[in-house]
C-alpha cells in the first residue's frame, strides 16, 4: 500500500510500534496517517504466534491496521536485539504497545527502562484490564471487554439477551484514548522536558462508552437496558418502517418534536396528553412507535 499520509502535522515525532491485533495498531495508525515516522518493530516469523486474528498480511484488515509505516524485524527476546531497540529508542518520541503488562517487564522495555534510555519518552501501554489488580496478566479481547464493561448490557433489543456493538468498539476505543494521552504526553514534554507513561484499556474504554447511561445509574439510580434502536431517554428516535425502507428519526426535545410532527402533517400530536413532553414520549414509547410506523408506511 503506498505511503499517503493525511497531513504532516506530526512529521516531526518518531514512533516505535509494537503493537499487535488491533487496539494498538488503532492508536498508532492516527499518528501514521497524520505524518509521524512510525517503525512497526515486527518479530521474526519463526518467533511469531500469529493465530490469524488480523488476517493475511496483505489483507484487507491487516493493510487497514498497519498503512503509512515502515518495518523491521527485531527480535526483543535476543540481546543483539534489545540493544538494537534500546538504541533506537534513544532518537524516538513514542514507544507504544499492547503485550500483557507482565511481558514489556521480562523483555526489559518497560517504563524506567525506556526512559533510562531517553527521559523524553513517552510509553504508550494498552492492555484489556489495566496494568495492575486482579485481571492485569489477562489476554484482553474486543467481545470480552463489550459484555464486562456493561455496553452489551445496553445493546440490542430488549428480551433478546446481551447483544455486542456492530464494530470493534473496545478495541478501538482503547486505541483511541491511549492515542489522546500519547498526544498530550507530547504537549506536556515541551515545559517539563520529559516523557510519560501514558495507559488505556479496553474496559475501561467501555466504561466511558457508558458515558450519560452510567450518570444515570449514579445520579438517579436508573440501571439502563435494551431499547433497540430507540433512544433511552429522548422519544421519538428510532429506525422506522416506511413504504419503501426504512427511515432513521431522531427528534430530540420540543422544538424538533413539534417540527417533526408538522412535516408528518400531524401537528395535533404535538399537544397529546400522551406526547406532549420529553417523559411522557419516553413511557408512552411503545404506542408513540406504533403510531409513528403507521405514518411513515403511508
């Protein structure tokens, strides 16, 4: 794949990628596409335990994953080369990766180490459970991470049992946060002049996934569940059946409800008992649907 960076706003950042499967490979692929010098370090194939999880090398996923990077082959386990990366990491900004948090320890890259080498470091860490507590030295997956942060708790319709997010959301939501601190690690260094070591995980990214639904629960007591397509909150929002597919709604407050219901050429719904505002749309749910599929399908 050719390299075509989106802009060269990072050029002047170095990135060491050790990164596997995909919430590492996310976090780094933003500072590939925005113009930094990213060296995927891979290791050598007859050391590699590649169980197909991101495909061919030249597949889709894996060319998604990796695009905009130069690579290398190091073996971390050797000294020779150790030394190599520990040399390199000397004239580098970001060293990031994704192992168990036990394993950057035995390979002698952890935190202290790094920054032994260069004191402007900044580490980028993500795990599936944090760096320490009880399921620190546990692989994390996407799946997992969804059912134990409670986001499939949230998902999918009600009755029909737990349901994950279309999309690798803990993966990439993981990758995403560490990038945000990564980046602001690099702001940070320019007053103190030194690195950080920046940490994210994938339940903890689906515990901020969470976002008003667990302000709910804390604020009022509320536990969230499955509403389908339906907003938990804010009536009318939702996929609905039309003449000729469907159309996706969302009509939040009262100033969007009365002008949605003057387009559908029902302006007396406005001011039903059962419509009228924001709580009563959200307990009258199931009728105000019933109604609404009605039009649509007209």
């Amino acid at each position: 794949m050719p390299h075509m960076p989106a802009s060269s706003a990072l050029s002047r950042f170095r990135v060491l990628d050790l990164t596997r499967v995909r919430a590492g490979p996310t976090c780094i692929k933003q500072f590939a596409d925005f113009g930094a010098d990213v060296i995927k370090i891979e290791t050598p194939p007859e050391a590699e335990r590649n169980d197909g999880m991101t495909g061919d090398r030249h597949g889709f996923d894996m060319q998604n994953l990796h695009r905009n990077k130069r690579s290398m082959t190091l073996n971390l386990k050797d000294p020779r080369g150790l030394a190599i990366f520990m040399k390199m990491v000397k004239d580098a900004d970001v060293v990031a990766e994704n192992y168990r948090p036990d394993v950057k320890d035995r390979l002698g890259i952890d935190y202290e180490s790094l920054k032994k080498a260069n004191k402007g470091i900044v580490l980028a860490s993500i795990s599936g459970f944090g760096q320490d507590g009880p399921y620190a030295t546990r692989p994390g997956f996407d799946q997992i991470a969804q059912g134990m942060g409670g986001l499939m708790m949230v998902t999918g319709r009600p009755g029909e049992g737990p349901m994950r997010a279309g999309a690798a959301v803990a993966d990439m939501t993981a990758g995403y946060l560490a990038c945000i601190g990564v980046m602001t690690a690099l702001l940070e260094r320019q007053f103190s002049g030194e690195g950080q070591w920046v940490q994210s995980n994938l339940l903890q990214s689906q515990i901020a996934l969470l976002d008003f639904q667990a302000a709910r629960y804390l604020m009022k007591g509320e536990v969230a569940g499955q509403v389908g397509n339906d907003h938990p909150v804010g009536m009318p929002t939702s996929a609905y059946s039309s003449s000729d597919g469907y159309i996706n709604i969302n009509s939040l407050g009262q100033a969007m409800w009365g002008r949605l219901c003057k387009a559908l050429g029902k302006e007396e719904l406005a001011n039903h008992p059962d419509y009228k505002g924001a709580a009563e749309r959200s307990k009258n749910r199931k009728a105000l649907n019933a109604e609404l599929n009605q039009l649509f399908k007209a």
